[in-house]
C-alpha cells in the first residue's frame, strides 16, 4: 500500500533553561487537524516508555548471517601453512599430483564445448520460466526493504511509527516492529498533563527520528517537558520556518493486516497473572545470563492453585519459582516460544508497579502490561519469534469478529463516542443483533479504523492510514466462508461433555463432497482451548495445532465458545445439541 506523509517541520526538542518542549510533527495529510500541548507530570516515565517503544519498533528476531571474518582469514594461514609443508617434504606427490591434474584438464577441455552448451540451454530455460514467476524475489526485495530503511534512513523508518491517538481521556502511542512478531502500545491518562490548551481529537502519524530519540535521551529529573503536537510545525529560530518535509512509502500489506489483527487477538480471553517487578527481573535475569544453543527453546509456565508460579527454562531444565500466586482453580501447564523477545520490557522494571502477564494457549499470543501509574505500557507478542500476527491462527473467527455486519453504524457511532465498551456500544444499537454488532466491530478493527484496549476493555476510534486501506487487506477471506458455511452444519451433530478435569469437551462431524469429518475441541473453565483434532485433510497435512486450524475447528470454536456457561452438568455425561437446547431454554 503506497502511503505518502506530510509534516510542517521536523519533530525536534527544544529548550530554554529547565523547560523543554518535545514537539511533534503530525501528518498534514489526514482529515483531522490533531493539536495537543500539555505538560508532562513524570517526564523520566515517559522517555524511558517511549525509548522502550522504539525498540519494539527496530526488533527483529529473524537469523542473522554470523561475521565468520576470523575463520576465513585462519583458512588462509592454515592453506599456506600446509603447501609450503607440501613444497618441502612431498615434492614427488605434488609432482605426480600435478601430472593427474594436467591430464584432468586435458580430458575436460574436450568436453568443454558441450558442457558450455548445455548450460546455455539451461540457462536460457531458466529465464523463461522466471519471467512467468511474479514471486521470484519477493522475499529478497521485502527484506533488502526492511533492511535499507533500518540501517541508511531512520528517519524514514520512523514515519511507520509511532501512530498516535488523541483521546479524551488519553493519549496512546502504537507501534509495530520490523519483523512483525511484537506490538506496543503506550498509553498516557490525561492525568498526567498539565493541559496548556485544550486538544484536538484524532490520530495522526508523526515525525519521530533517530535525532529526536537521542534528544529524549537527554530528559533529566530537573527538567519541565511539554509534550506538543503542533500541525504548524517547529522553527528552527524564532524567524525562520522549515520548509515542508514530505515523505512517500510502500508498507508490507503483512504490516497493515498483523497491526490490525493485533485487536482481535487482544479481544480473546485467557489467564491474567500478576507479576512483581521482582519476579520479571528474574525472568530477564535469566534470559540475559543464558544462551541456548540448541532446541527446544521454550519457557514452560506450571500453575498449581494456590501455588507459586513456576517456570522451566529449556533446554536447560531450571525451573525458577516466582514470588506470584497463580489464583485459578484449574492446574495449567503453557509453553511459550520466542521468550528472549521478553526482554524489551527491561526498560521498564524499576518504573513499573506491577506487570500483568496475559496467557491465551498453546499456540497463540502473549500480552504483558506494565503498570506505571498514569502510564500503561500493553506489549503483544505472537506465538513464535518467526510468526507474525497474520498467518496461522485467525484471531478475528475466534474472537467472533466475522463477516460485515454493522460496519457502518458501528463506525458511525465510534467516530462520534470515540471510545464505548462492547456492551455499550450494543446498548446504542439496539435493533442489531449481538452476532452483527461483533461483526461490525470485527470489520472496523480490519479496516484500521479501531483497535481494541485491553488496560480498559474498551475498542477505541483510530485511523492507522491516512487514506483508506485496500479492500484486498480486510475482505473477507477463503476461510471465513468456509467457517461460515461450517457453522451452519455445526449443531447438527453437536455434542458436549463435562469431563472430572473441568473441562468442556465438545464434538461434531462435518459432511462434505461425500467426505465425512469429525472434529473435537476441549476447552477449559478459563475459555483456553487445550485440545484440538480433525480428522479432514487440510488439519493433518498442517502442523496439527492451533497455530494452524481447519475451518471446522474454528466453527466449533465459535459455537461452543458460547456454551461454556452451562451448569448443573453431569460428570462424563454426553449430551446431545436437543439436551443443551432444553437446558438454555
């Protein structure tokens, strides 16, 4: 998607004495004209949030070639090393060796002419088959973007993010990082200013370069920040102006769909845990003082009710007992990939009060939030340092977002409230139903005209571009028509059963083209899936877990989700979609 920015001036950092002004450039070419200027209550807090933000912003976690510099130059020693040996003590061999060599040669060179001629040939095949494949260097040319823009222009990279948000009652920060894998969102309560005049409403992209972060490097104890966001721009003197910067980039559809599914993973539920800032010190504690060098890479969360929280690093099999208590009453164990990713919210560890770790399953992604008083910093992290947040699991058919819906009216009503609960915003709409509600907020999530805030269990207006995204990037896909047209086989053959452990085992079968399919999914009292099968194709050709599901499973899912209230239900009992019906009724 090509996107063009436009700033008034450079964001830049000025000061006079003590009082310094951190001004940011917002984009000129959006509808709404943001202006905010307040002053900042806990100035350290926030350079320290925002520098953490950066890095979510540069991460990349994907392999890097290793510098093998010095072994290349012991080759070259150890080459010359052995054929002076073989110059002094094996003339005769090398004698002999060169007379095999010579004769070699002469036998090659007549074959030469042919060889050469079918490499032509080959050659010229080749170039007629790669001019019919459009994506011969599609990866090449996206990581050579990446890559060019990280290491020659920051300033450029920083046109990407942050987005921030004008609300009435905060202001947020959203960035995304390079290899798509983690999200941050700062968000700072209006409590925390000392308004200057009052603000003007909307999102906005803004002029935040590798300059300007070495400014905030400068914030000290002693000093007064303003935060402003001026759509006039900053001089450099008191009379002269800064010509107009404009700036034009062509954004990875990969990065415009993960930023926007990051809401609905946001949305599903899962286990919340407390940590002390103690207890994520030890955790990176950990992480910094040891380097796996062989798999399996993981962190395995055990939860016992009632019990400490312990974790068991591998490979190395050293478990780590936290000071928080795990509350739940369900014994959990929940691996976790890509943990070193963890280590972004070092910056934050002495700032924090608390960090609350959000877990939804196997397979799926993890949320830390830490609790700095006025400031709340919501960090996401996808499944594996190598997923993003737009393959694998389709968080939106979890979380119920599917289809259309009410798309307008929701968009309408957001665009006027600008910040409403789900329960409230049905309550407005009260001629739509509940199904069609979720779709609608479902699609303005996909649109980039909304995300989802977990601190507040809100979904907040917010444009992410400056112009309309693409149909393409939030049509509705291959598989939500196949879960779609799954879910209304779903009840059919419907059954649940409430096993000893407490968990809700629920199962179907599927005909289709003469194929039948039986599908099963156990789902636990904190609404976690912890089994699933299918028995169609598409499921055992996969990777046979949640990080890539079949349509049926994803039907069942959302179906059964909304069962998981049944009581009074009998241990190991079977019951039939008619039994549960009877019992709702």
């Amino acid at each position: 998607m090509n996107v063009g920015y436009k700033y008034a001036s450079p964001s830049r950092c000025t000061q006079a004495g003590n009082q310094t002004t951190l001004g940011l450039s917002p984009d000129l070419s959006r509808d709404e004209k943001v202006s905010f200027c307040g002053k900042l209550k806990h100035p350290l807090l926030f350079r320290d949030a925002m520098l953490m933000l950066r890095e979510i912003v540069v991460s990349d976690s994907g392999k890097k070639p290793k510098e093998r510099t010095e072994y290349f130059a012991w080759l070259e020693e150890e080459i010359e090393r052995r054929i002076k040996a073989h110059e002094q003590y094996l003339p005769n061999v090398r004698e002999a060796l060169k007379k095999e060599m010579d004769a070699c040669d002469i036998e090659l060179s007549h074959k030469k002419y042919a060889i050469n001629q079918l490499l032509n040939i080959q050659k010229n095949l080749q170039k007629q088959i790669d001019q019919y494949d459009a994506w011969k260097d599609y990866y090449k040319i996206e990581r050579d973007f990446w890559k060019f823009i990280r290491d020659r222009d920051y300033s450029l990279w920083f046109v990407l993010d942050p987005v921030i948000t004008v609300h009435n009652d905060q202001v947020s920060f959203e960035a995304f990082s390079i290899d798509e894998s983690i999200y941050g969102c700062l968000s700072v309560a209006m409590d925390e200013f000392d308004m200057v005049q009052p603000p003007k409403l909307g999102t906005t992209n803004i002029d935040f370069s590798a300059k300007l972060e070495q400014e905030m490097q400068r914030f000290r104890t002693y000093t007064d920040v303003t935060l402003s966001v001026n759509p006039e721009g900053f001089t450099v003197d008191n009379d002269i102006v800064p010509e107009y910067v404009e700036k034009k980039i062509d954004l990875p559809d990969t990065w415009i769909k993960g930023f926007n599914q990051v809401s609905s993973a946001a949305a599903l539920s899962g286990i919340e845990l407390k940590l002390s800032p103690s207890d994520m010190y030890d955790i990176c504690a950990f992480l910094r003082k040891h380097k796996e060098k062989k798999s399996p890479r993981y962190m395995k969360w055990i939860l016992e009710p009632g019990e400490r929280v312990k974790i068991v690093f591998e490979p190395f099999g050293t478990a780590l007992t936290l000071n928080a208590v795990y509350e739940g009453s369900q014994r959990r164990e929940e691996k976790i990939w890509g943990r070193r990713r963890w280590l972004v919210v070092e910056k934050l560890i002495p700032l924090s009060k608390a960090f609350y770790v959000r877990i939804l399953g196997f397979g799926m992604p993890q949320f830390i939030r830490a609790d700095m008083g006025t400031m709340q910093m919501t960090v996401g992290f996808s499944s594996w340092s190598s997923n993003d947040w737009v393959k694998g699991t389709a968080f939106n058919i979890m979380a119920g977002f599917t289809g259309h819906g009410c798309y307008k009216e929701v968009y309408k009503l957001l665009k006027d409230k600008r910040c409403l609960s789900m329960e409230e915003i049905s309550a407005y709409l009260p001629t739509q139903k509940n199904d069609r509600v979720k779709s609608g907020i479902g699609m303005l999530f996909r649109r980039g005209e909304g995300y989802f805030d977990p601190v507040n269990d809100k979904v907040r207006f917010r444009h992410l571009c400056n112009a309309p995204i693409p149909e393409e990037l939030y049509e509705v896909s291959d598989i939500e028509v196949d879960v779609q047209k799954c879910s209304k086989l779903t009840f059919d053959n419907m059954k649940v059963r409430y096993t000893r452990q407490q968990e809700f085992v629920f199962t179907t079968t599927f005909k289709e083209q003469g194929r039948l399919s039986s599908t099963e999914i156990a789902i636990d009292q904190d609404g976690q899936i912890t089994k699933i099968n299918c028995s169609c194709p598409k499921f055992k050709r996969g990777e046979r877990n949640l990080s890539d599901p079949c349509a049926h499973i994803l039907a069942l899912y959302v179906a059964s989700y909304k069962l998981l209230k049944l009581k009074n239900l009998e241990y190991d009992k079977e019951y039939k979609i008619n039994d549960i019906m009877e019992m709702l009724l």
